[in-house]
C-alpha cells in the first residue's frame, strides 16, 4: 500500500502483535514509536498543538498493536488506573492508523483496553473524553455521556462513563 493510501475493507486486517506495559517497561524504541503514532493522528491529522508527550504517561500502562516487524504502532491506547486522571480508571490516546481505519482494529483495541481495565483495576469504572463525533463508537461499548459537551484543542469532546459492573463484563 502506498504511503497515504487507506485499506479498504476487502483488505485484511494485518496480524498484530499486542503488549500492554508500564512506562519503566517500554524501551525507547517502543516508545518513540508510540509517541510518532500518537503526533502523527492527534497533532499532523488533526492539526491539534498541544504537550502529547506529558506526565500522564509515566502513570499509565500503553497497550500497542504492531505489525510483525513494525516500529510504529497500528492501534495504540493509553491506560491509566483511578486517580490518576479521574477518580475512575480511564482510557484515552485511543488511535489507529489512517491506513488501517474502517477494519474493525479500533473496536479490538477497545475491547482490549476494556478487559485490561477490568483485570488490572477490578471494580472501577471507566472514565473518557471522547471525541464528540464517536460517541456512537464508545456508546456501542456501553459508555454514556455525562456532561455538556465542551472544546478540547478546538475539537468537540463529550466526557463519557462506562459504570464499574459494565466494565467486569470485559
């Protein structure tokens, strides 16, 4: 596929490779890779300017799914445990990569992140920021708006709960 082009949905999903670690347990490659993921959707495709890179990320646990042999990841989603950003466990830097949108590899990634979430934090609920237009998306996992929606880098956000029995059945 050339660069810039999109998969189509007659395309199969490349077989990846998942890893959910801590911050101390990335190695730098992992990490760059992540952190290019991360710029090339939120700051290049968005056009949003805001610190990517901030102090969440020694708090969270990075679930990625790479391709064999890949550097950067496909599908990438940032978790971080109760008190950390909410008083309940989130989720949020959920991406997939242009190339790759439209497959099905975001709803894998949820539904992983879900069912880390529930082994990882048992009994928490599941706080979000969603981007406004996939509400419909997060809403299909059994997350509810909660709140106005509000600006956040200039795109529509809608803060969205996913209730701690919910989160158990992942």
């Amino acid at each position: 596929m050339s660069a810039g082009s999109r998969a189509t949905p007659v395309e199969s999903l490349p077989s990846l490779v998942w890893r959910c670690a801590s911050f101390d347990d990335l190695s730098a490659r992992e990490l760059h890779g992540i952190h290019r993921a991360r710029q090339r959707v939120f700051v290049v495709e968005q056009g949003c300017a805001f610190l990517d890179a901030d102090a969440a990320d020694e708090l969270a646990r990075h679930l990625t799914g790479l391709a064999a042999g890949g550097q950067e990841p496909l599908a990438y989603a940032r978790l971080l445990p109760p008190g950390a950003k909410y008083e309940d466990a989130s989720i949020g830097r959920v991406l997939t990569a242009f190339s790759v949108r439209g497959l099905g590899l975001g709803r894998q990634l949820m539904q992983r992140a879900l069912s880390l979430v529930a082994s990882t934090w048992p009994g928490a609920a599941v706080r979000i920021s969603a981007q406004s237009r996939l509400e419909p998306f997060y809403a299909s996992f059994g997350f509810a708006p909660v709140g106005d929606r509000y600006l956040e880098d200039g795109i529509d956000h809608t803060e969205m709960v996913l209730s701690a029995e919910a989160t158990a059945a992942f």
